[in-house]
C-alpha cells in the first residue's frame, strides 16, 4: 500500500518465527546474590520462590507476559565472569556462550567488552556512584535554643528592646501629665520591656494614650517573634542540626581525607580525579568496602546510591554517611542475553512498557521499605524532653542566675562603699 507504505492487513515481511506466548517453555537464568537487584536468603536456598530483589521482580512480569517458566539451573563455577587463556569463560557469561542459560543478571552494567560476545537488553534502571562522606559534626545542644533565629537577628532583638526602652522613657517624660513615674526612670522601661518579650505580665500599665500606643506596638511584636521562637524552639532541642556539609567532589580534595574504592570501580575513574585524591586505596568488594568504612570512621567511600541506600548501616531510617549531590558517573543496568537470541525483542517491548509505567523505582522503593520494617524497631512520633534536650534552657538559666548574683554582689559592694566613704566624710 503505497500511500501508507505498509503491506496489506498490516503483514510484516520477516514475521518473528518465536511466538509471544511461549506456552511455559523453560526461560533459563544465570545470576548471583548482588542486592538489592538479586537477594538470595540465604546461601543453601537459591529455590526462585524465595528470590527477591529488582530484578527477580522484574523477569516475573517478563516471564508472566511471555509465558515462560523460569528456570534456575546449578552453577558449576564461582560465578565471576573471566576468561581463561585457553578461550574458554567461565560465569554467567560462560552459561550464555555455552547454552546453559537463556538469560544473565545481576545489576549488569553493559560495556564495550560485554557487547563484543553477548546482547544486552534495554535499560531499566540506572545506578549513579558518588561520592558518601562522613556527617558533620552536630551542634552542641546547649546552643540549640540560640539557632532559632541567626546572631545578627538576635542582636537585632536586642537593640530593638534598648530603643524601645528609650522610646517609653522618652514619651513619658514629655506626657509626664497623670502618667505613672515608674515608666520615667530608663531601668524601669527595660524592664517592663523584657517582661513582655518573655511573656510576663508588667508591674504597672501605662496611662496616657501615647504610651499605650507605643507599648501596644511593642506587644504585638514580641507576639510575632515569639510565635516563630515557640514554633522552631522544640525542632532545635530535639534535633539541633549539623555543622557545614562537605558536598563536592572539590571539597572532598580539599579535606584530605582518605578516600575509599570499590575495585570494580577504579577502571572508570580518571587518573586526573585520582592524582588530585591526596589519599585513596581500592578496599575490595561493596560489602568489603562497608564493612572498613563502618570501622574506620572519618573515610570517604565511593560507592553506588542505590547499593549503600540498601546496604549501609542506618540509625533511625537515615543513613549515617552524607550522599554527596555530584555524580561523578552512572551505569545503566540491563540483563544479557544470547547473540542472536530470539527472546531479544520480546523482552525489550516488555521491559520497555515496564519502565515507561515507573515499575522497577516501585520494585526498589518496596524492598527498602520491608528492609527498614526489619531493622528498625517501632518509632515513636513523640520524644520525652529530657535533661539532654533542655541543655540550652539550662545554660541560658544559670548564665542568667550567674549574671543576677554578680550584679547583686556589685550593689552590696557598692552601698558598703558608698556607706563607708558617708561615715568618713562626717568623721571629717
């Protein structure tokens, strides 16, 4: 039809000689425990049933919509994929080269090598490695009650409550006519100043209409700082914050610390970035890596985000290492089949339409979730203030008190000097 430039009832020439219903014909894979893409419960179970993980998620819908049975057969190497000097692979690349598997997976970050003897599907998932640095230290909690507002704000306050203190005096004295003399002494005026920023009642009101509308003004801005103090004061006491965050890879040079490497990894690293690294060392495997960075603390690792998110020792559901907000590469992962194998283009338009649906984020998002209903016991949605929260009221209080008693100190001394010159002066 050469007006839509398609063959009659819509034929293809080379129609797939595989059909899409494979009537449960076995589809055979070759994998590893790698979670959280691959998770075996254990090393003696390997039965599919009990699989979890991305992946396995993944080639169930696949298996389902292809109705093909899923096959599991027994490893007869360790697994690692290589190349001995006689031709002959060995690992899940082996199985395919040798027809004992149909398919291969396990987080497969497809390579130029890889495409050179195998196929890979599309992409359905993309791991980003960064850089994961040590948390910043925390604020002390005794000043937690002072991060509610910045300094200059809270020098700002203060001279607010001086000028204000002034202003009452000043008005005062010139309606000094039926108004109060305890508002025209300035000592008096930053009291009833600070008694009401603090919430406390005053002595005594004001009397003449001018004063009342410089103390109403004054009310109604301690309501408002005080209704953002209150809401932001019990935040700090529990959680006072972090200190400065080193982020960037930058930074990461600048600090000097030592940095920690997958090996796998150092291959796609540039030898300007590991030059510039005044410390690194390759530590192993992933699980290897976790393990020297949960011991040695202070280190940097670089790491995948979606390995260390399942995998990092966490404390209360966050993990205790800081994810930095600069990629310095990702892979995106398929699962490899056969060269030439017919299964190819099936499993493309599956995984195609499982991807534009946002399924393999759900399968992640899933397993973390169960993952920290294990490890996590249940969490409160309250805390019980203790002596530890209220370090900073505690503090605030006995500076205060120290403060009071230095200053009452200083007026006895004061009168007894005043008392003793008094007495002088009429012996004289």
């Amino acid at each position: 039809m050469s007006d839509s430039h398609r063959f009659l009832l819509n034929k293809d020439l080379f129609e797939s000689k595989v059909p899409e219903n494979l009537g449960l014909c076995p589809l055979r894979i070759s994998t590893s425990h790698f979670p959280p893409f691959v998770i075996f419960p254990d090393e003696n179970n390997t039965t599919l049933s009990s699989m979890r993980g991305v992946e396995m998620d993944m080639l169930r819908h696949i298996s389902e919509a292809m109705n093909a049975s899923v096959v599991l057969p027994h490893r007869i190497d360790n697994g690692t994929d290589s190349k001995a000097q006689n031709g002959v692979w060995t690992g899940p690349i082996g199985d395919l080269l040798y027809n004992r598997s149909d398919v291969a997976l396990g987080a497969w970050c497809f390579t130029l090598e890889d495409s050179l003897v195998v196929d890979g599907t599309n992409s359905y998932f993309t791991e980003e490695f960064t850089f994961f640095i040590p948390r910043a230290e925390m604020y002390p909690l005794f000043l937690s009650m002072s991060r509610v507002f910045a300094p200059n704000v809270w020098l700002l306050i203060f001279v607010v409550i001086l000028l204000t203190a002034v202003l009452l005096n000043r008005v005062a004295l010139v309606r000094s006519v039926g108004e109060s003399d305890s508002y025209k002494y300035i000592t008096n005026c930053l009291l009833r100043v600070w008694s009401v920023i603090v919430g406390v009642s005053v002595h005594e009101m004001p009397r003449s209409n001018p004063l009342r509308g410089v103390f109403l003004l004054w009310v109604v801005f301690c309501l408002a700082i005080n209704t953002v103090f209150q809401t932001y004061v019990t935040s700090y006491l529990v959680d006072p914050g972090f200190r400065y965050q080193i982020d960037s890879p930058e930074e990461v040079i600048e600090s000097g610390l030592d940095v920690y490497v997958i090996d796998f990894l150092h291959a796609f690293l540039s030898d300007n970035l590991l030059n510039q690294l005044k410390s690194w060392r390759k530590c192993g495997s992933g699980n290897q890596c976790l393990m020297i960075v949960s011991k040695s603390p202070g280190v940097v690792m670089l790491s995948g985000k979606v390995f260390v998110e399942y995998k990092a020792d966490k404390q209360n559901g966050v993990i205790m290492y800081h994810e930095s907000s600069h990629d310095l590469f990702h892979f995106h992962i398929v699962m490899v089949i056969k060269k030439g194998s017919p299964f190819l283009d099936r499993m493309n338009i599956i995984i195609r339409r499982l991807v534009e649906g946002g399924f393999p984020g759900k399968f992640f998002k899933d397993i973390i979730e169960k993952e920290n209903m294990r490890s996590l016991s249940e969490l409160d949605q309250y805390f019980s203030m203790s002596v530890y929260h209220l370090q900073s009221a505690f503090v605030a209080m006995f500076v205060g008190m120290s403060l009071s008693v230095l200053l009452f100190f200083a007026e006895l001394m004061t009168r007894l000097i005043q008392r003793s010159n008094q007495t002088n002066s009429e012996i004289v």
